[in-house]
C-alpha cells in the first residue's frame, strides 16, 4: 500500500470522529495495514501539511483534522469509491449560494474547486445550480467551515423554464 493511500485511510478514519487517540491509529488490525512505521510516516505527513493536529487530552495523544483538513476529507468524499451516490435526476435542483469575503478567500477557492468537482455549474457569479444528490455534502461544509452567513443551500423542485434550458446546454 502507497503512502497516499495510508494518508487518504487515516483522513477517513478521522472524519468520523472528533479526536482518535494516535495508539488507535497505528496499532495493526486499524484497518490500515501491518505497517505501523508507513502509517505513522503517513500521520505525521499529513500534520506537517497541516490536515491533522495533535492534541493532548487526559489519557495521551489524540489526533484530529484541521479546517484544511475537513476540505481535504469532504474533497476525498466526492473522489471515493465508497461514495457513491445515485446520480439519476430525482427532479430537484441544487443551488448552492456564496458570499465569502476576501479576507477568506482561501476557504472560497476551496469551495468552488469542491462545487466544480460535484458537478455544480456557475450560473451567476456566486450561484451554483445542479441536479445531482449533493447537498448534504455542503450543508456538512457549511456547518464545517462555520459559514453561517456566507453559504447558503436550496433544494428545489422548480426553476423559471428559460434558465432550466440555459442550464440543460451546460451540461
């Protein structure tokens, strides 16, 4: 197994919890292999690129993701073969609304690169429309990202019919 798959592994492992204590991570039998040292190598990688930290808490080291982190996992999600999501049109359209200032820019480009990978299309500076089941994903970014304001999330069953046929020559 590659270095990058250890990576991508321990990035799954960690997104479903708040904090993993670090002998979980690279005791054998994790699910990572039987190589205590790759994974190890793998962890500190990925702390030193500033997707994990460490933490102390009361009964030894934890690790837990970043912010980067979060995008780096949420990123992993739509790339994953144990993603899969139905991807036929269950007529509803997902619209997907940013407003990040500046100062944030980072996290914007972030969320666009994320919006392009999930199939959404820019109809509007800052609007994001498409038919595919991912709204979850960026409610979960939402929440994640703390864009209470900045992001907003629509599901609808109904758009005017001229920008329904602009957006169906988009695609």
């Amino acid at each position: 197994m590659k270095k990058q798959d250890f990576s991508k592994k321990i990035i799954k492992m960690l997104s479903q919890k708040q904090a993993i204590p670090i002998e979980d991570i690279t005791s054998p039998g994790q699910g990572l292999g039987e190589n205590k040292y790759a994974v190890t190598r793998s962890l500190k990688g990925l702390k030193d690129a500033g997707f994990v930290e460490m933490v102390s808490g009361g009964q030894g080291f934890f690790a837990r993701l970043t912010k980067e982190g979060k995008k780096k996992a949420h990123s992993q999600k739509l790339d994953g073969d144990g993603a899969i999501i139905d991807t036929s049109w269950d007529g509803y359209w997902r619209m997907v609304i940013l407003d990040i200032p500046e100062d944030r820019k980072s996290e914007r480009e972030a969320l666009r690169y994320l919006l392009k990978k999930a199939g959404f299309i820019c109809a509007k500076n800052s609007v994001w429309i498409s038919m595919l089941p991912f709204e979850n994903l960026f409610t979960n970014i939402k929440k994640d990202l703390n864009l209470t304001t900045e992001m907003m999330v629509i599901v609808t069953d109904r758009i005017d019919e001229d920008t329904e046929k602009e957006f169906l020559k988009l695609i």
